[in-house]
C-alpha cells in the first residue's frame, strides 16, 4: 500500500515536471520567434485552415464594389447605414466577425436577400458562400490569389458568364437593368451580342475614351479578362 502511494506520487510529481518542462519550451520557441517579428508566421501558418477555392481580392472583393460600393449604396460617398464598402478596410470594419460566417451582419443581410436592394439584384448562392466562407476562415486579406482567369478559355458559358455576374449583374441583370444599368441586358446572351456588336462591350471594358468606363464606378478588370472577352468576341461571338 505504501509502496503504491509512493509510486501515484511520483507519477504525479513526473506528470508536473514534464508539464512544465513543456510549458518552459514552449514560451521560449515564441520569444524567439517576436524578438525578431512582430507576428509569429509559424503559428499562424499551422491555425489556419487552407482553402484555397475562396481568396479575398479574387473573389470576395469584386460582389462588395460592385453589389454594394456603388454610387447611391455603400461608396464612401453614400455610405448608407454607415457601411462604406469598397476596400478590404472598410469592408472589415462594420458587420464582420472574423471565424464567424453565420454571425456576420454583412452575410445574414445579404442570405435574407434583405441587401442588396432594389434596383441591384440579389446575391446568388456561389457569391454567398465565397462571403461565408471568407469570413469563416478569419477574414483576412488574402491577396496572393491564384489567378483563376485563363486567356485560352473563352467560351459564352465559362469564360464570360462568369465575369459578366461577378462584376455586371449588380446593375446589368434583367431585374436590375431598368433602373440602375441604362436599361442595358447583359444577363442575356442577346443582351451581350448587341453590346458585343455595337463595340460598346469591349469599349467600355477597356476604359477607351468615348465610351463609359465599366463597371461603373469600379475598378477595371484585369488584362486577362478584358482578353478573354475580345477573343469571345472575335471567334464569333457564339452562344457556346
Ligand atoms: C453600378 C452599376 C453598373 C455596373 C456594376 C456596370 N454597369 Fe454598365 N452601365 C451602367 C449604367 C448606368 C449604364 C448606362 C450609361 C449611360 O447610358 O450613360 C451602363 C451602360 C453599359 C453599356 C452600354 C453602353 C454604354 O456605354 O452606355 C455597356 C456595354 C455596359 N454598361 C457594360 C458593362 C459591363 C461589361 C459591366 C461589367 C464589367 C458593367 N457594365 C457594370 C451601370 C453599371
């Protein structure tokens, strides 16, 4: 019985030395690691879960400036509720709880379909996963984004829907387009022909002078997907 006692104490007196002998390890690994950083990229790299489908500046960014950051909404000029909504900045600012997707004013308002408002056309299930599951891994702003855009794919349904909906739809859809897009269609794919024919398309994406710089109030697209719109445009324009 004695020698028993004897043996839980020394197992107990084993289990506190190790513990601490971790625990001393431990912090010195990370006063080495902030004395020569502000931040700890190691342990930051082993928290964070890789997804790499969802990247803030490629697929995040473009619904808010233009689903949301427009002119009358949520630019810095309008700012309507006090949400300005054209920057990594601003959009983290108000109605994002980083690791909480589900508890996000930003994603609940825009689940209901309560935002974006009339004339701007709603968010559909893909835009609204990329929110939640951008918030859910932190929120950060990731901006060594995979480019996801490819100049040799550039076909209707592939190469320029996508676009069309990411960075048009907000005021070119169907629904939209009467009151916030000058009643152009481009949710349509006679809607797209006609402007793609008439050289407004590739035009206006451009940023040429004479024509109006779209999106409107946005940011230009990138080189490779202006390029994925010409070749469209060029191998015919075809319904593919
Ligand atoms: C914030 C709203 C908004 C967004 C986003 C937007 N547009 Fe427009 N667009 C307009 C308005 C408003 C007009 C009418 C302009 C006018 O008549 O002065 C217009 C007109 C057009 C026209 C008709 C030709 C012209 O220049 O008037 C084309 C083509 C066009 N947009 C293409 C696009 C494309 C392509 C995108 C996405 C890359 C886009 N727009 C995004 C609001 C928008």
């Amino acid at each position: 019985m004695k020698f028993f006692k004897v043996g839980v104490m020394g197992a107990v007196a084993l289990f506190f030395f190790f513990a601490c002998t971790h625990k001393a390890g431990t912090v010195v690994t990370i006063t080495n690691i902030d004395s020569t950083n502000n931040h700890n990229p190691v342990d930051s790299n082993i928290v964070e879960p890789i997804d790499t489908s969802v990247c803030f500046q490629r697929d995040v960014l473009p619904i808010f400036t233009n689903y949301c950051g427009i002119s009358g909404c949520h630019n810095a000029a309008s700012n309507q509720e006090g949400y300005t909504l054209v920057s990594y900045a601003t959009i983290v600012a108000r109605g994002v709880k980083p690791g909480n997707g589900a508890g996000s004013k930003l994603y609940t308002i825009c689940k209901s379909q309560e935002m974006p408002q009339y004339p701007i056309s709603k968010l559909d299930s893909t835009q609204l996963s990329y929110i939640k599951r951008w918030i859910d891994m932190g929120a950060h702003n990731d901006t060594n984004c995979v480019a996801n855009c490819d100049t040799t794919k550039y076909t209707y349904a592939t190469g320029i829907v996508p676009i069309l909906h990411n960075y048009c739809y907000s005021c070119h859809a169907t629904s939209a387009a009467g009151s916030a897009g000058g009643g152009i269609v481009l949710d349509t794919y006679t809607g797209v022909l006609a402007q793609a024919q008439n050289g407004k398309l590739m035009g206006d994406l451009q940023h040429s002078t004479g024509f109006n710089a779209m999106p409107l109030g946005g940011n230009k697209l990138s080189d490779c997907k202006i390029t994925q719109v010409r070749k469209w445009i060029q191998a015919g324009a075809l319904n593919n």
